[in-house]
C-alpha cells in the first residue's frame, strides 16, 4: 500500500468558507459544523471534537503551529478567508508531524499567487475591510500575494460616542492581519515558497463605573494579542518554521 489511511479527514475548500452560511467571514466557523464536531455556542468559533476540550484542538497555517487563533473575546479568529486555498480538519486519526495535539486538527493550506498579471481585490463588510493584491514581481522573479484585513467596529463605535449613546471610556475590539507569500519557481516541476502573517488584535482599555455596567463594580479590561509566523517551504515541505506567540 502506498500512502496511508486516512479516516475522520474533511477537506474545505475556498468555495465551501466563502458560501458558508452564518461562518461571518471565519473559516473556523465553517469546521465547526462538521460532522463530530460540536460548536461551543452560536457566538464564538470554538468547538469540541468528539468530547475533547476545545483547547486540545490545534491549528496549523501553511505548518506554523499556532497555540491562540482567537481574537480577543473569543468572536472570531486569526485567519484571513480570502488567501487561502484548501483546509483539511482531522476529527482524529492525524499524523504524528502534528505536535501537541490531543483532539482535532485543523490544516490550512494558503494559495499561490497568480503570475500572469497584476490583480487586485477589495471588500468591504460590516465586519470588516480588507485588500488582495498578487501578480509578479519582476523577470524570472518571484511572484507575491499580498493580503490585508482589518475591522470595521470603531466606525460605528465612534458615531455612536458621538451622538451621546455610549460613554466615552469604551472602546471597539479592533484586529489587523496582513498575510504574506513569495513563490519562485525553479526548473518546470520545482518550486520555493516564503510565506508570513502578522496579526495584531485586542481591545485597548476599557474603563466601566458601577452605573456602566449592573452588578459590577468599577474597573478597567485590557487585552493584546500579536502573533507573526514565517515558514520556509520547498515543494510544500516546510524547511524552516518560526512562529512568536
């Protein structure tokens, strides 16, 4: 036999995140209803995976281990929807290449640029904005990818404060994630890929008095997450992995 078997193994692809109903631009979302899986609540992306705690779940973009996916109060994730080009989610039976994982594993694969010219997208959403440019660089010279994304609650938040409706001591959860890919090829059949992501999300400072908010008393909330990864790869086999939580 060659290969080898692989069971509970569901592959999503781009078309699948994109018409997802209700996944709100998260491709976490669109796993979470897969069969022996079982999302946490209607408000967040965690899930549990055959009974496991929805911390023994790992996730791994392009081989970069990635220990906190979610933004700050658990609503969303990491993940930019619009560069990537497949997942494969293991409810069980993963490879051992998976390191520390005691549930479900989510793999996701991001694309290749497009070579052939200069092309860009744009959208804009009530959740969030974001830009993809790709195309080549120069002769014989790799082609890139670039992909931005960031949210859209202060817009709201400030007209709000503004008009009198909210206090001026709140503020908007706010998240920025640029994605980063070089493709070079090499002869006909050999390719060399750099990729690199950046995700800087959190809420800057929240500062609430008794009236604020029944039943607390006064206080302040303060929440950051930054996470980059680079990865190295030659023909899809990762080289070299770094990854700063």
């Amino acid at each position: 036999a060659i290969g080898r078997a692989e069971v509970s193994t569901h592959v999503v692809s781009q078309t699948q995140i994109q018409e997802s109903a209700g996944a709100l631009e998260d491709p976490v979302r669109v796993v979470a209803r897969l069969p022996g899986v079982l999302p946490a609540s209607e408000v967040t992306p965690l899930f549990y995976v055959r009974g496991g705690a929805a911390h023994e779940s790992a996730f791994f973009p392009d081989d970069a281990l990635i220990y906190n996916p979610f933004q700050s109060g658990g609503t969303g994730t990491i993940f930019n929807p619009a560069p990537i080009d497949a997942m494969k989610f293991y409810a069980g039976g993963h490879g051992v290449e998976y390191l520390g994982t005691l549930s479900g594993v989510l793999d996701i694969r991001y694309r290749d640029p497009q070579d052939d010219a200069l092309h860009g997208e744009a959208e804009l959403s009530l959740i969030s904005t974001y830009l993809t440019l790709e195309g080549p660089t120069f002769e014989n010279g790799p082609s890139f990818l670039l992909s931005a994304r960031r949210s859209n609650f202060e817009v709201p938040l400030k007209i709000a404060q503004a008009a009198g409706w909210v206090s001026d001591r709140f503020t908007a959860p706010a998240f920025l994630d640029v994605y980063v890919r070089l493709h070079q090829r090499i002869g006909r059949t050999h390719s060399l890929r750099f990729s690199a992501f950046f995700v800087d999300d959190g809420v800057d400072l929240i500062e609430f008095e008794p009236e604020d908010v029944e039943g607390f008393g006064a206080g302040t909330i303060f929440y950051k997450n930054r996470t980059f990864a680079a990865i190295l790869q030659d023909d899809g086999e990762a080289l070299g992995v770094f990854d700063n939580v």
